[in-house]
C-alpha cells in the first residue's frame, strides 16, 4: 500500500476509535444519570454521582457510603441470554479488578444497562423477562466475584408514554441474595403489542 494511502487508513481508524469512544462515554454519562435520578426512587436509597473515572467508571456517594459504580452494557435477546452476559461480565470484570488489585474496603457496584442483543434487533424490556429471570436463576452463581451489589438496569421507552419526561426505569437486582429480584418504578405502563419470548428470538 501507497504511503499516502497508509496515512489516510490510519487516519481513518484513529477517528473511528476516537468516535466509538465518545460514543461509549456519552452512554455511560446517560446511564450514570439515570441511575442517579432513578435509584433513589425504586430502593429509597439516596445516590450522588462524585467522580467520574476509570475501573471503577464512577464514584458516588449511595446512601451515605462512597461506593465505586462499575458500568457496562448488557445485550440480550431472551432470560436466559441476560443471566449468562451478567455471568460473564462480572467474571470477566471480577478477574481485571482482581489482578489489578482494585477491590478494597471501598464497595463496588456492578451496574449493568440492558441493551438490544445486536444493532436494529429489539430485545425484551425488563419487565417482559422479569418473572423468568426469578425461575432461572441461581442465587449461589453470583457469589464470589467480588461486588458488593450487581444490578441490571432498564431504561427504554417500550413501556414508557412518550410524553413522560421521567425516563423511569426499571432494576433488577442478582446480588446480593437479600436484595435479588425485580424493583420497579410504580406507573401506568404505556400499552404494547405482547410479544412472546421466541418473537423475540427469531
């Protein structure tokens, strides 16, 4: 290849890269401002956003306690599909924070934000998959990675009026076991054509 047809690949990928991670930022920005805003009112536990970082991707202050708030994205289709990404992501995590000796006194939440399984395939809001992901899982899989909490986090507007300004969204909660389950914001749920978990998949 050319020199100057190099530069110009090179060129394109570091804007690509700069691109993907302003992207990446600005959908953490969004999801560390909607759990500041949204937490509080589902757990009555209060949140203040402080710092915004690196592993952990943020500090706050979660009812009082400076607590490390660990952000990613889960894509997922169905259940089960949910249950096996949250498996890995905090393995995968768990074992970085490990060897990079970041776990300490301080507790550190992982937050996950449910997303479509691949770009322009929807996927389930939480509140289709809620029930099944409490018959599917397995309290006991989600001990010893090191997180004082593990939470999934929905935010989209399937359920949701779109004149509602609140954004609310909806929680669920893997660990620890005392807190496992579904939390959700109280409100009339904007109607949707049902959908049955293998429309999702097809």
């Amino acid at each position: 290849m050319p020199v100057e047809q190099e530069e110009v690949a090179m060129g394109r990928r570091s804007k690509d890269a700069y691109d993907n991670e302003l992207g990446r930022r600005e959908v953490e920005t969004d999801a560390a401002d909607t759990f500041e805003a949204e937490f509080p009112v589902i757990t009555g536990r209060t949140v203040r956003i402080l710092s915004a970082g690196e592993s952990p991707d943020r500090i706050a202050l979660i009812g009082g306690i400076e607590t490390g708030v660990e952000l990613t994205s889960i894509k997922a289709g169905t259940a089960g599909h949910v249950i096996a990404e949250v498996l890995r992501l905090a393995r995968q995590k768990h074992d970085s924070y490990q060897r990079r000796g970041i776990f300490g006194p301080r507790p550190i939440i992982l937050l996950g934000q449910l997303d479509w399984p691949a770009k322009d395939v929807e996927g389930p809001a939480l509140y289709d998959v809620h029930e099944e992901l409490a018959a599917l899982i397995d309290p006991s899989d989600f001990d010893g990675y090191g997180f004082s909490e593990i939470w999934l986090m929905d935010s989209g507007l399937k359920y949701t009026s779109r004149r509602d300004p609140r954004a609310p969204a909806d929680f669920y909660c893997f660990a620890p076991v005392e807190k496992i389950g579904f939390w959700e914001r109280a409100r009339k749920r904007r109607l949707c054509v049902p959908k049955t978990i293998s429309e999702f998949i097809r």
